[in-house]
C-alpha cells in the first residue's frame, strides 16, 4: 500500500472545506458537470496548489482578462501542453528547493484538461510526463466530446453519440467508435495512481483527487462531467446522468493503486442503459440494435475491469 | 583569471549555461544541436551543474515544459534546431507575450523536404515574428557571450522576455575553437540570480495566460511590441557592462572596412568571417567595399543599421533563407522596407546563399558585390538572385 495514505481518513460532508478557490461568477454553461468537478477537485487539494490549464472549457470560463475565478496560482499555456507545463513547475520547484530559493512546503502540481486535450491532441505530453515520473497529479474532465469549440467528437466520445463532426445520417448512426480507455493508457505508464471519479459520487471524488495529490510521483483521475449543451440533456439533470452513468456501468468507479485494480463501487443490480440514454439528445436517433449493442459491450467491459480487479 | 581553451563551440555553450546557473533545461536531441544539451546533462549528471535536466519527448513538450519551469521563478535554458523549432513553433508566440524570461540557443539548420541537416538560417526565418530577443552570434567566442548576455537581457525586470542565440549549425556548433572561458566569479558579478516580477507561488496568486478578449488582445500585442523595442537600451546596457567585466565589445551592428565603401555586404551569423576575408581581399584589388554584421535580429536596431551604411549607396543583402514566392528573403525586405522612400537612402540587392549547408566561399561575395555593382547601374529583372545555383 501507499504509505502517504494512511494518515488520510477521507473528506466528511459534514467538514467539507468551505474555501472557494475556485470562485463563483465564472462563465460556465448552466448544469455544467464539469466546473462542479473542478471545484470539488479544488476543495480537495486545498490552497497550496499551481494549476497547469489545457486550453477549453474550464479555461475560457475562468479566465476571460481582466476577470480570474482563481484564487491559486494558475497558468495557461496552450491546448495538448499542460502536462509539459506542470513538469516544468515541478522541476523547477524541485531545483529551487534544493537551492533553498523557496520554502520547503509541498505544494501540489494540478495540471488539468478535457477529454480531448488528454486523450487525443494532449496524450503524447502526458505519456512524456507519466514516463519521466514528475510528481504531479492529471486530472481529465471528460464530457466526452470538443464542447469548447461546438461539441465536434474526440475518442471519448461514447458510440452512436450525436456529435457535430459524428452526425448520425443515411449512412451514419454517430460516433463509429468505441470510448477510448485513457484511464488504462494511463495504468500501462506504470504511475502509482489512476482512478475514475464522478461528480455524482461527491466525497469518493474529493477522495481520489486527494490520494493522486498525496502519492509520490504521477498520478491521474478520470472525471466523468456531463454536459448539457453538448449532450443535448436538461441542465438540472447533470448531476443525475453522472450517477446514471455509474449504475448502469457505463463510466465504473475504480482506483489502480501501483497496478492493483480496486473497484469503488460494485455494481449488482446495474440499471439497463437505455435508463441512462434517454434523455439526451445524442443518443435520440440510436434504433434498438444499437442501443443493444452498447448493452452488451458495456456488460462486456464491465466484466473485463471485474476481471482486472479480481486478478490484480 | 578567466582560460583559453580549445573547445567545441557546442561544448563551450553548455559551459556558459553552466556558468549561468541554468536551473531547469527541458531538451530533446536533434542534430546539430545535440552537443549542447548532451554536455548540459553531463554537467548535471556529474554535479558540476546544480539544475534539473528534463528529458522530455519532443521539442513542443521542451517549449511547454520551459514556459512551466520559468513561471515558478527558475533560471531556464534549452536549446534546438531546425524541425525541432518549427514543432515548438506554437508555444514559442506564448512566453514572450507573457513576459516569461528564458534562454534557448537555435543551432541553424534547413528546413525539410528534402531533408537537411546541414546549415542555413530558414528555421530561424520562420520564427521570426515570435517575439523574441534574437542574437546572432558570428564565431564560439561570440557564442559564448551572447549566451550569458542572453539571462542578463532576458531576466532584466524592464525586458522580462524569452530570447534566442542564434549559431550556425555544425560551421559553429561543430568546430574546434580557442575560446576565453570566463570565470564564475565574474559571470556571478555580470548576472545576479533570477528574481522574476510575477511567479507561480501559492502564497501570492496570480492568473497567467488568461483569455484575450477582443477588448484587449490589441492591447496586450502592442504592450509585447513596446516590450520588446523598449528591450534595445537594456541590450546595450548589458553589452557595455559585459565588456566592463570580460573585457570584450559588443555592438547591435558590426562594421568591417566600411569607410568610404561604395558596395556593403550585408551579412549575419558565421559566414561573416568568409565575408571579411573577402572583403579585404577586394579591397587589395583596389575596390570599396565594407561588411555589415547583423548581430541583433530583434528587435531591429533601424538606427544603428541606417547609422552604419552612412553615405554608401550600394548594399547586397545576404539571406540564407529562400521564401519560395516571395518578393525576396527576410533581410533583404526587411532593409528594403526601413530605407523605403529616406531621401538618399542606398540601392539594395538581395541574394540568397548558403542554403542547407551549401558553402558561401570567398569568390561567391565577389561575386555579389559585382552583381550588385552593375544592378546599381541597369534595375535587374528579379527582385532577388540565388548565389551559387549549379548549372549542371
């Protein structure tokens, strides 16, 4: 086990930070899943943090100058870039330290992103940054398409989804492609930690964050963040797809601690996914067959992430 | 007392670096830069180099990693070349706007296809409006103080900007050279440690990098474009204060022989030294013709330039970078559009030599000085005219 754990008893509702480090007013969409994760994510690691911001959503919302929703020390650099950016902070907080130039203190790297700045344009600077070991935690807010710039697809974009750039048509149902599996990307790196976390699932989410921060080396946490403007769902039913997505297996809750696969919630009786895609306009035009077939691979993957958790 | 030592070029960089106190060098190897950053981690590897050497993956994650590293506060140096440049192209715009200080020396070299390593200053050309201080340094002496000039401009609080060392792949970075090492005590004396205005710190927040809305991302261009024209007086300053302490003289303008000349060379970077020999060659031969060294690219010193012509009136402007459809190279239009319509300012011609490693020997400036002689008297057809194109 991780060592830096033991002392950590895991966040209360009843004692739940109550600073805002990352401040209301800020421009983000109605019901938006993501900027609610953010800010548990925020409450978790507490005040002394640097946040390292991939271009999108959560940067634009916060950021438009001469207006900042943060209160931590944050940067922006670019889009595919924030794990470059946060091994330079960390290595230079490294070398300063040792030059006695700043305070000792711990202070943790936060470098965080969409789905697409993580899994598609950002994957080749975050396998860099996972591989040489930077003591730095990622976290991926995952509403499963290009929101920022107009809901286009991503790899994480789920099959059969409704995007710009995936429309279903004569000779298309949507997205072609299966989900991406990031968070097993990140595993096959070797890092002490990944996990998957909801927003739907408050406190395990606040949890995780907080053991990414406090292991030693990378760490990374998935975050499932529903979108109402890209989904085409109700903007008060966010947070309610998001457990959805948990109880019918679709997005399952585990943590990889040094390779060992732990599963958050096991899920008994899960909900058929129809429960979970009505509701959403992206998913409106799928004809059963579809709607079957995604049945059966998310048993399927399920089954397999199981299996992975039995065996490890 | 600071030594003499026969050196590669590449290695007495890193040794600069090293006498900088460099502290964080994210790099990635591409020929012909590698000799630098090879030398950098062996520095750190061994001890002699208290810094953090970040192997990263490629030259956008060295770029990224560099921005990250010098907005927590620390001293930051890398170095590359070519493609390498060009994939690091779009963070390069970031740092200067954002007034993040850094050092990288770009060892010139072509551009793909076909693929070159072989010298020229194309990569460099490509970057031109990234908003960088840039240098271009003639010989490994030059090299090596420009390299230390380079953190005392770019950290200056009044500068606060990223800037590059221009050296040319493999005719310096390659060559064996007797080249002065200073010594730490002094470089300590020229360059304090680094204490950036704003920084990354949990115990005063600050937002970098936020979004430009179309109410101010006028502003905050124009805020880097007085930045960095302010930056001049500060480069000046830190050449008379290098020479105050190491003894040797830098000018954002060299000349050589240009008294009374009626022909100019205008050239940057180590052909300069085939240049003077070709100069003085000519100038044996009876003929008045001088040598204009650029050795400050940007910002552009169009006073020291115009300052440094004087009355000649004939100018033949050496690019090594072949834009394919353009009017003529970047120093070439740049001269062009300075001296446009200033009563009395000189005729100017442009040529392209010296791409992708193709030798510009001293017959090849001869040859420019007298083309540009008889264009002076009947307008050529071309805007520009390629030196040394085989015919066979």
């Amino acid at each position: 086990m991780i060592p830096e754990f033991e002392k950590f008893k895991g966040f209360k509702a009843k004692s739940m930070p109550k600073e805002e480090l990352l401040a209301p007013g800020h421009r983000a969409c109605q019901g938006c899943g993501e900027v609610l994760a953010l800010r548990m994510v925020m409450k978790a690691l507490g005040k002394d943090v640097i946040v390292c911001n991939a271009t999108g959503c959560m940067e634009i919302i916060t950021s438009p100058y001469p207006h900042t929703a943060w209160n931590v020390p944050w940067i922006h650099v670019a889009f595919e870039n924030a794990a470059a950016v946060a091994s330079g902070v960390e290595s230079a907080r490294k070398v300063l330290k040792r030059k006695k130039k700043i305070p000792k203190k711990h202070v943790d790297i936060l470098a965080v992103g969409g789905d697409g700045a993580t899994g598609d344009i950002g994957l080749q600077w975050i396998s860099g940054a996972m591989e040489r070991g930077h003591d730095f935690l990622y976290v991926c807010l995952d509403n499963e398409a290009y929101m920022n710039t107009g809901v286009q697809r991503s790899g994480c974009t789920p099959y059969g989804a409704m995007t710009t750039t995936s429309p279903p048509g004569k000779k298309s149902f949507g997205q072609v492609t299966w989900k991406k599996n990031i968070p097993a990307i990140m595993v096959a790196h070797n890092i002490p930690y990944v996990a998957t976390a909801s927003p739907a699932y408050f406190l395990d989410l606040m949890n995780k964050v907080k053991k990414a921060a406090l292991v030693k080396g990378p760490a990374y946490v998935h975050i499932f963040s529903p979108c109402p403007t890209g989904w085409g769902s109700a903007g008060e039913r966010s947070i309610e797809f998001a457990r959805l997505a948990v109880e019918t297996k679709v997005f399952p809750l585990y943590e990889v601690i040094e390779g060992r696969y732990i599963m958050s919630r096991k899920i008994k009786k899960a909900k058929p996914v129809t429960e979970y895609l009505k509701g959403q306009r992206r998913f409106r035009h799928l004809d059963e067959a579809h709607i079957d077939y995604i049945q059966k691979r998310v048993d399927a993957e399920y089954e397999k992430l199981l299996r992975l958790s039995e065996m490890t | 007392m600071s030594k003499r030592v026969g050196i590669e070029v590449s290695i007495a960089i890193s040794e600069a670096v090293g006498l900088a106190r460099a502290e964080v060098i994210p790099a990635y190897p591409i020929t012909p830069q590698t000799h630098i950053v090879e030398h950098l981690s062996e520095m750190v590897a061994n001890g002699q180099l208290d810094a953090e050497f970040v192997p990263v993956e490629s030259e956008h994650a060295a770029m990224s990693c560099c921005c990250g590293a010098a907005a927590a506060g620390a001293r930051v140096f890398t170095s590359s070349s070519s493609q390498g440049l060009s994939l690091m192209s779009e963070v390069l715009y970031i740092p200067s706007t954002m007034r993040i200080p850094m050092v990288m020396v770009v060892a010139n070299r072509a551009l793909s296809a076909p693929i070159s390593i072989w010298n020229d200053h194309q990569d460099i050309m490509v970057q031109r409006d990234i908003g960088w201080i840039q240098t271009f340094a003639e010989n490994g002496q030059e090299a090596v103080d420009l390299t230390i000039h380079a953190f005392k401009v770019a950290e200056n609080r009044n500068v606060s900007l990223p800037m590059i060392v221009n050296i040319d792949g493999f005719t310096l970075s390659h060559v064996i050279e007797p080249i002065e090492l200073p010594d730490q005590e002094d470089v300590d004396k020229y360059l304090p440690p680094f204490k950036p205005r704003y920084k990354l710190d949990p115990r005063r927040p600050i937002t970098m990098g936020p979004v430009g809305i179309p109410e101010v991302y006028t502003e905050a261009k124009m805020a880097h474009d007085m930045a960095i024209k302010n930056s001049k007086r500060y480069i000046l300053k830190a050449w008379k204060e290098f020479e105050e302490v190491f003894g040797r003289k830098y000018e954002p303008i060299d000349t050589y022989r240009t008294e009374d000349a009626e022909v100019l060379l205008v050239g940057m970077g180590s052909i300069c030294e085939t240049a003077m020999t070709a100069v003085d060659q000519m100038r044996d031969n009876g003929q008045k013709v001088g040598l204009l060294k650029i050795r400050l690219w940007r910002p552009f010193p169009a006073q020291e330039f115009r300052k440094a012509v004087g009355k000649t009136k004939i100018l033949a402007v050496i690019d090594r970078c072949l834009p394919p459809g353009a009017v003529c190279g970047p120093v070439g239009a740049e001269l062009r559009s300075m001296f446009y319509k200033i009563p009395g300012s000189p005729k100017i011609f442009s040529f392209v030599a010296g791409l992708g490693g193709r030798d510009v020997t001293v017959s090849r400036f001869e040859e420019m000085v007298d083309k540009a002689r008889a264009f002076a008297k009947k307008r050529p057809r071309e805007l520009y005219q390629v030196i040394g194109v085989r015919e066979k």
